[in-house]
C-alpha cells in the first residue's frame, strides 16, 4: 500500500507493517486525538494518534532502523485511551503513563500476536522492551522519534513552523550507536525552542487547560458513578463521548455542557477559575563535538536561557479565568 505522509512524503508499505497498520488496534487511532480534549474546544487542533504512529515508523525508517524498530514504532501507542493524556488527569497520575501500565495487557488481548507470529516474529521480544529501541525512545532531554514526530507534527499543522523548517531539521539529524542527535548547535537550537511552543505555548495554552480541565472532571464522575468502565475507554474519542453525553447523570451532564467550541477563557494569575499543571517536559540534545556528545545548553546560552523559562512555566502551571 501506499502512503503519504506530510512530514516524510509518500512511502511504499507492505508485508508485516502494512497487515499491521491494518489491523484494528492501529485503525483505532484514526479516531484517539493527540491533543486529548483539544480538538473539543478547537476543530482545528486535530492531529491524531494514527498519524503520530505512522509517522513515528516512518521517522525510524528515515534514520535506517529496523524493521523490527519500524513494528515498535507503529504499535507504541495502541494503549493510548480515548482522548490520551486525559485519563492521566483524571486519575490524578501525575506521570502522564496510563496506557505504558496496560499495554502489555492491550497487545495480548488484540489481534497483533498472531499477525507477529505470521511473519516470524514474537510479539513479547518486539513489545516487551522499548530500551532495545533506541530511536524509537529515549529519557528526556534526549532526541526520540516519538518526542521528535509529535513535536513536528502539531506544530506543522497547527502552523506554528513551516514545511521548509521541518525539511531543514530532518535533514540536519543523523544517528550515532543506534541514537539520534542534531548534526551542529543551530539544529539543536531551533528544535528546543520548536519543542517549548509545543509543551508550554500549547500544551499549557489557557484553553487546552480548560479542555482538559472539564473533560477530566467528566471522565472521573463517569468512572465513579459507572457511566463508563475502563474498558470502555479503549474505544474511540466520538463513541466515549457519546456515551457520556447520552448519560442522564445530573452531574456529568453539566460537567459536559462545558466542553463546546465556543468557549471564551484568558490566563489570569490573579481571579482564575482553574489551575492546572502538568507533567515537566525538558530538552537539552546533545550535539557531536570533536568526536564527542555534548549538551546544547553547554553550547549554547540560548538554550540555557529557553529552558530556565519552559521549567519555570511548567512548575508555575496555567491560570485560567473563564470569561
């Protein structure tokens, strides 16, 4: 099959990848927004966790990975729930990991085991250990193919950086031991400040906190009073919330009638309605030098400077007053 992807072009999938993104667990995606409860509150923000899996595949197979890297990739967010990152705040769990807890559980459960063993491989020597996948992930402030896709990839179509940026940076990226780094400071530098208007102009925009503010509200009385169950979540966005739009819960029906997209908020430090802080997102990629790895804040004032702020902001949170 062909595809065609607006950061890497069109490309050419067949044999186990392309039985792969077929399958139900991928296709599921199509309908799980990255953005969590954004595109709620905001049509245009609409980027999906299909596009982001393949997109991922498509960024390791760019840099030479494996195929096996390539499966990795594609499958690693098939445990993310209906509208992703907003269980986490309805939990209250504070490490943002929901869906790494019930992976395993998801993969075994699905039909990605047998179309695995169909070709030859093992879903647990592929699934079971993301450490032996190193373009695919890596702890932060490193570069991955995840935190790189999705940070391109909101911000390109959210307009935020051009089709031509996202050329010069992808072609500024190069692997060293299986690991990947900006070639010289000047890519480093302009994916750190690409990487902070992601995790704090939008993650921590006062309307995306409100988005996640009243959704989560929503999904912890539906939890509790038993308008949904956690399987339930392991559908798409639109079926939860037509579940729990259709609830005659007095509660969540007031909780939802928040979430529209017409809704008028502004950050305010002093009368504010909601306070929300999330999950400390830091990055600082080392860059080759003289045969050696060193950080770009060591290299570079400007990065020093971009990441005192984005710690400062993230420990701060967002104020948001509801006009």
């Amino acid at each position: 099959m062909n595809i065609k992807d607006c950061l890497y072009g069109e490309h050419v999938i067949d044999g186990v990848l392309e039985e792969l993104l077929l399958s139900a667990p991928v296709q599921r995606l199509k309908g799980v927004y990255q953005g969590g409860a954004t595109y709620i509150v905001n049509e245009k923000w609409n980027v999906t966790r299909y596009e982001h899996s393949v997109g991922v595949m498509l960024l390791i197979r760019r840099l030479g990975g494996s195929i096996e890297e390539q499966m990795a990739g594609l499958l690693h967010d098939v445990s993310h729930t209906a509208f992703s990152h907003v269980i986490d705040f309805a939990l209250d769990n504070k490490n943002e990991d929901y869906h790494e807890h019930i992976y395993e559980q998801v993969i075994k459960q699905s039909t990605i085991p047998a179309i695995l063993q169909k070709y030859g491989y093992d879903a647990a020597s592929i699934l079971g250990d993301d450490s032996q996948w190193t373009l695919l992930e890596q702890s932060a402030p490193e570069l991955c193919a995840d935190r790189v896709d999705y940070t391109l990839r909101d911000m390109y179509r959210y307009g935020v950086i051009t089709k031509e940026a996202v050329t010069y940076f992808l072609e500024n990226l190069l692997v060293v031991n299986g690991r990947m780094y900006p070639r010289h400071i000047e890519a480093a530098e302009w994916f750190v400040e690409t990487y902070y208007k992601e995790v704090i102009d939008y993650f921590l925009h006062p309307l995306v906190v409100y988005g996640y503010d009243a959704l989560s509200k929503a999904l912890k009385i539906a939890l509790n009073e038993g308008v949904i169950e956690f399987d339930d979540l392991l559908r798409e966005d639109e079926d939860v919330l037509a579940m729990l739009r259709q609830s005659d819960n007095e509660q969540l029906r007031k909780t939802m009638k928040l979430l529209h997209r017409h809704a008028c908020v502004e950050e305010n430090h002093d009368t504010y309605d909601i306070h929300l802080k999330g999950k400390v997102r830091l990055i600082d990629p080392s860059v080759p030098q003289g045969g050696e790895l060193v950080q770009a804040s060591k290299l570079s004032q400007r990065v020093q400077q971009l990441g005192k702020r984005a710690y400062e902001q993230s420990k701060q949170g967002t104020y948001v007053r509801i006009i």
